[in-house]
C-alpha cells in the first residue's frame, strides 16, 4: 500500500491545488484592454502591437536595444552624499533610498553608457522612472554631468531619455541647483560643438521639463508621451478653464511647436542615428558600383528589296 500513499494520493492533492501565475505574465494594455504575452511586449520594446501604446520600458533595457548588439560600457559617476539633510517624512529619507534601489537593481534614477549606434560613438543617459519617479537630485545631476563631459572628452553627441517626476523634495535646494549645472553641461556640448537630442518619454514634468530636456538642439518625443511642468488639474485652477483633452501629450506639443518629432520607439534608433550623422557632419560611404561594359550594336541585317523596285528601276532607265 506504499505506492498509494506515497505517489497516487500525492498526485490526486495535486489535482486540486491552485496553480500561481506570475502577476507580470500577461500585460494589460491601458487604452483597450487587450492582454499581451510579456514575451511578446519585450520583443516589441514594450509597445502594444495592436494599438501602438506605448508602455514604460525599463532603462536597463533601453540601453540596451539602442546600442548596436547591446554592447556599451557604463560611465562612472561621482559619488554624493546619499541623505545631506537627514530628511524623514513618512519614513527616513535613506530607508526610501535602499528600496528603491533593492526594486529596481540601479544606485541610481541615471544610467550613463557610451557605445556605438549604427556604427557612431554617442555617450547616452536614461532616467530611471522606477527609481523614485526618476527625480533629479544630486546624484543624478552628477551622472548627467558626468555623461556630458564625458561626451566632450571623447566628441560625441550626446542623447538622453528623460523619464521624471521633477526635482527629488528631500534633497531640498540641492536637488534644485541641479537644473542650473546641467544647463552649464549643455552649454559645454555646445561650445564643443557636438548634438545634445533630448528624447521626451513618457511622462516628463517638473524641474526637469523646465531645464536640460528642453535645451535639445533637437526634441523629440515618443507617441502619448506627458510632457510639461504643472500637474494639469494646477493649470486648470489657475487659469480658471477647462483644458484640451490631449493637453500636455506628445502631440499636442508638436502641433504647437514645442518639440520637433513625435517618433515611434521601433524607429527611434535609426532617426536618432540619421540625426546625429548629419549634425557631425559624417561621411557617407557610398557603395561602389561597377563602370557599365560598352555594349556593341547589333549589325543590322540587309534588307531584301521587294520584286516590285526592280521592276521600277527597269522602266526608269528605259
């Protein structure tokens, strides 16, 4: 009686248990609803097939798929002091800090890597909106900096993807300062003479929509993307009126002039690479064709009068 209990009895509770399926497994998509394998979102960068909406797709990964075969090295970013004012809120300031960072697997809301895009070396920074909303505070305006110079040093373009809340409340007047220095590190690429593309992601507000990633030689923006400054329920209490219902979107902006393309994140890569190429001025290698061989003309063959002429000419000379 072993073999029951041990293997058929065990098989039969097996039945009845409840299988767990991982949260993260299917993804819903926001504006119709349709369920995605998350296989299938990851191999399309986090973009609904179907309705084209775009998700929030982690920075790690957007590094990633922009460099050519995923191959970039990190740059290195000075380190800061992690908690300047000893704040604490609902909870101490560095407590936040390690959760965050043990959520999302980063030090840091910047990562920096340089690598080569279709065979051109950019130095790129991507906020990480897991990372406490993407805020800006003293580290990552050191890792921004550091991009930048870093860009200068080696005279490349310069792309960042920006993804934030605004300024980082806990570091005070530090995190604020760090509008002002990276507008220095802009300035720096530009004296240099080297692109700074500021690519909009959704969403971008706050401090940081009000310094560097409106200081682009070129802006563009992913589809859907929330771009401004104030929270649109602020505006509308301050104004006193009701708001357009794509206010603040991607597309509202470029029928208004502020940015300069809304591109889908598949085409990104290419338009980014195409853009750079043509404000460093890059030789185009064009293929080599081969000269045409002369081709000889046919002989054409003689035509045998028809009866009738002879006949003509006989006549005429008679």
């Amino acid at each position: 009686m072993n073999w029951i209990n041990s293997i058929v009895r065990p098989k039969i509770r097996d039945l009845w248990k409840k299988r767990e399926v991982p949260e993260n497994l299917w993804i819903k998509c926001p504006e119709t609803g349709e369920m995605v394998f998350h296989r299938d979102l990851e191999a399309n960068l986090w973009v609904i097939p179907n309705s084209g909406h775009h998700m929030r797709m982690p920075a790690r990964k957007r590094l990633e798929a922009f460099f050519d075969n995923a191959e970039y090295k990190d740059v290195e970013t000075p380190e800061v002091q992690a908690d300047p004012h000893k704040f604490r809120d609902s909870k101490r300031y560095t407590d936040r800090l390690k959760e965050a960072r043990s959520k999302s697997g980063e030090n840091e809301a910047i990562l920096v890597g340089q690598g080569k895009v279709n065979g051109m070396e950019i130095t790129a920074a991507v906020q990480n909106f897991d990372f406490i909303a993407g805020s800006l505070g003293m580290a990552a305006g050191e890792a921004i900096l550091a991009g930048m110079m870093k860009a200068v040093e080696d005279k490349t373009p310069f792309v960042i993807f920006a993804a934030s809340g605004g300024a980082r409340m806990q570091e005070g007047i530090l995190s604020l300062m760090q509008m002002p220095r990276t507008t220095v590190g802009v300035q720096m690429l530009r004296e240099a003479g080297l692109p700074y593309i500021v690519v909009l992601t959704n969403p971008t507000t706050g401090g940081v929509s009000a310094s560097y990633a409106m200081l682009g030689d070129v802006h563009i923006a992913e589809p859907g993307a929330q771009i401004g400054f104030a929270g649109r329920r602020v505006i509308e209490q301050t104004v006193r009126e009701k708001l357009p219902d794509d206010f603040q979107t991607a597309e509202y902006l470029l029928d208004h002039g502020m940015i300069d393309m809304v591109v889908p994140r598949p085409q990104m890569k290419e338009t980014i690479s195409r853009i750079c190429g043509i404000l460093m001025k890059r030789e185009v290698e064009l293929p080599k064709l081969e000269a045409p061989k002369e081709v000889e003309a046919p002989v054409e063959a003689e035509t045998e009068k028809p009866a009738e002429e002879p006949a003509k000419e006989a006549e005429a000379a008679s």
